[in-house]
C-alpha cells in the first residue's frame, strides 16, 4: 500500500510544480515529484548542498566525487547549472527565491504549522535546512501519508517541535489535498475512491468542507 | 608566499581543546588527510563547528568515533548513529543549528558583524534563550557570530599565495570558514604556481590562508 500512497503523492504534489520555477525536493517522499513532472518542462532544482541545476543521477562509474545532492547522493549538472557556497544558497532559501519547497511531515497542525525534525528522546537527527526552507521558501508543500500507522498526523497542535511558525501553503496526502488559509484548514480534494468522511476520519483537526470537494487530478 | 607543510607538522599546531571549523557536506568538500591527522594524534576535546558529523568511519564521522570532539555545533547528525548514541549518552555536547543560521554565524564571525537577525527558528526550540528583536513590527531571532581557532579548508586548487578555488558541491561551508578563523590550514587537490589561477576564479583570497597540506609523496 505504501509504495502506491507515495506514488500517488508524488504524482498531485507534481501538478503543483509551475513552470520556470526554482523548486527544491527533501530527502524521501518529496524526491519522487520529480519522476511525474513532465519532461522538458523548464524547472529548475536546487539542493541545499549548493547547486542550482540538478541533473539526474550519473551513470555507474562516471561520479564526479564534488557532485552531490543533500541526501548525499551523486547526481550530475544540468548545463546551465550554478554552484553555491552555503551562505549563498541559503540566502536563497531565505530570501524568499525558490519558488517551490517540498517537505516531508510529522505533524501538521490547525494552523498549517510544520512539524518534520524531530521526535523529542526518539529521533534526534537535527533540522539541517528545514527551518530555513519553511521559513523562507515562496511556497511550502508538504508531502506525507495521512497518518502514522493510522494515528492521525492532522492534528489540532502540533505536540512535536515545530519547524516554523510560519504556515505551510499546502498539504498533499494519499487522502486528501489540505490549504491552511486563515480561517482553518480547508478540504480542496480527495483521492480517488476516498470520501469526505474518510478524510475527516483521519483527521484530527478541524476541517473545513466547501460544498463541492472534488477527486484530485492526476498528472 | 606559503610552504605546503606535512600534516603531522599541521596537525602539531591544534592543540587539544581547540576550537574548529571544518569544511564539507556529508563527506563532500571536507579534509580528509587533516581529519586522519587529528585522529592519529590522538586529540582530545576539541570543540567543532561543522555541517554535520558525516557517517562512523568517514570524514568527520572518524572524529566522532575516536572521541576527539567534547562539543558540536552542527545542522544534521542523522546521519551518524554514533553523534546520535554519544550525545544521548550525554558523552558529547551538542548544539544543533539551523542550516542557514549555521552558515549565517559564521560569517558574521568572519565579517565583523555583531550577531545575524533571522526569522528562521522564530518562535521554535530554536528560539529558546536567546534575544528577539522587533524591526517595523516584524520579529526577528538574534543568532551569535561564530569565530574558531582553527578552520580546516578543502579546495580544488591552491596557489603558494594561498589562493584557493573550489569545485561544485565540494565548496559548501569552505569559503565563509576561512573568513572566521585565527589560523586556516588548507588542503587542496592540486597546489599550483602563483598565476596559475586567474584574480577572477579566485574565491578565498590568499591574505586568509596561513598554511597548505603537502601532497603525498
């Protein structure tokens, strides 16, 4: 079920990725968006590690041993590709010039706050760009399934640390697709063959449901 | 003009309980000759600012499972069970910084500047025992410089000026370290001869450099 749900994921959370933008993937879930955008479109990634222009990963054997994305893994240079310092690319990051961050999630709560980097006495493995990224990226989508092992990751506080306080723009699920707006969290769809009541079952944080919540749309 | 010196006449130079910044991101960009030099002199009590500590058995990593580091300001150590186990042993002293803040201290350590205002971390476990500052209604978290006795450097190429270049993802932290330390020793890929690298390509200036790392024989 799992390699599905994530599929599924990746494959709305792509229908998001505008064209011309500058988008950065986190490590797991969020790296599969980039199976499902179409090809030539013209977007641009960038990795905190300090390159603009990430290409896909090198054939085996032709490693550049200085090319590597954040997850640590070798990828090669798109031409027309930039190199970084961190000073620099975080200032990009922060600064507000990528267009598009896709994160992974532990819990998000009522008010569209993230948070995905810690599990206090359990996981402590630090926030490496995370916080910069939700605080600075123009658009923030988190990607993840709907609950852990079906306790509801939708919650009205977020008992975990949280990454920012600043509200995430979208949260793509298996279930749903969720907008943090002012008033609440909105339903704007749901998954192919899933209901309302599905979702506001493993939910739990306020909903709001607009008369029509339509079935995602699939790239 | 510089002389490349042989690491253990380098690492001869740190004293145990320096403070250290070093270079690299998971391995990419990071001295690897000077960490085994630190590792085979057996210091102790070193206090490192990094990215992060690597995986047990490379890099930094090699640091972390000698016991050569009493305290850590890094951005990610999930990489490293090994950071992970000794820091919840209470064995190692860990400050975890966001990743831009990290780099963001630095150079404010290296440029003269009093602290950095960031959003980032506002109103998190980030925040906790530090100063806010409220600008034209906006609130901003104030991050201290950070300055270090020591910063081991990676570069692709040197020059006997001390002229350096980088290569990719392997620049990193490099260059805003080399600005923020007393002493910055440098290992580079390739020494080369002064003119070698044109003024344009040079991305840390020579004047910064104190020693280079002498090739294998």
């Amino acid at each position: 079920m799992s390699m599905n749900a994530k599929e599924l994921i990746a494959r709305r959370v792509a229908n998001e990725v505008r064209p011309d933008s500058l988008v950065n993937l986190g490590i797991g879930l969020p790296t599969l968006v980039v199976s499902y955008i179409p090809r030539g479109a013209p977007v641009l990634f960038v990795t905190e590690n300090g390159l603009i222009g990430v290409g896909p990963r090198p054939p085996h054997g032709m490693e550049n041993p200085d090319l590597i994305d954040a997850g640590g893994g070798f990828i090669m240079a798109i031409p027309g590709a930039a190199s970084l310092d961190s000073t620099a690319t975080f200032g990009l990051i922060r600064g507000g010039h990528v267009d598009l961050t896709v994160l992974g999630g532990l819990q998000v709560d009522a008010r569209g706050r993230l948070a995905n980097w810690m599990i206090p006495g359990r996981l402590v493995p630090g926030m490496g760009g995370a916080m910069d990224l939700v605080t600075g990226a123009k658009r923030v989508i988190v990607a993840m399934i709907h609950t852990a092992k079906g306790t509801p990751k939708i919650v009205e506080e977020c008992a975990l640390p949280l990454t920012s306080v600043r509200p995430v723009s979208l949260v793509v699920t298996e279930m749903a697709v969720i907008e943090p707006t002012a008033e609440g969290l909105v339903l704007r769809e749901r998954a192919p063959g899933v209901s309302v009541a599905d979702v506001v079952g493993a939910t739990a944080a306020k909903l709001i449901i607009p008369p029509t919540v339509p079935e995602f749309a699939l790239s | 003009m510089k002389t490349a010196r042989h690491p253990d006449d380098l690492v001869a130079m740190i004293p145990d309980g320096a403070v250290l910044m070093i270079g690299g991101f998971l391995g990419v960009g990071s001295p690897h000759r000077l960490i085994q030099g630190l590792v085979s002199a057996g210091r102790k009590g070193l206090t490192l600012i990094a990215n992060d500590t690597h995986h047990p058995g490379l890099g930094i990593g090699k640091l972390i499972d000698a016991r050569v580091v009493k305290r850590l300001i890094a951005s990610h150590i999930g990489t490293n069970p090994e950071t992970q186990r000794q820091m919840t042993a209470g064995e190692l002293e860990i400050e975890l910084v966001p990743q831009g803040t990290l780099a963001e201290r630095i150079r404010a350590g290296g440029y003269g500047l009093g602290g950095v205002l960031t959003k980032t971390g506002v109103g998190t476990i980030v925040e906790k025992g530090k100063p806010t500052i409220e600008i034209d209604g906006e609130t901003w978290l104030v991050e201290k410089p950070l300055r270090a006795d020591f910063a081991l450097i990676s570069a692709r190429q040197a020059d006997y000026f001390g002229n350096l270049t980088y290569e990719l993802t392997a620049q990193n932290f490099n260059p805003v370290m080399a600005m923020a330390a007393a002493t910055v020793i440098v290992e580079a890929d390739e020494i080369v001869a002064v003119g070698m690298i044109p003024p344009d390509s040079v991305r840390t200036p020579g004047i910064l450099v104190d020693y280079l790392l002498e090739h294998p024989a």
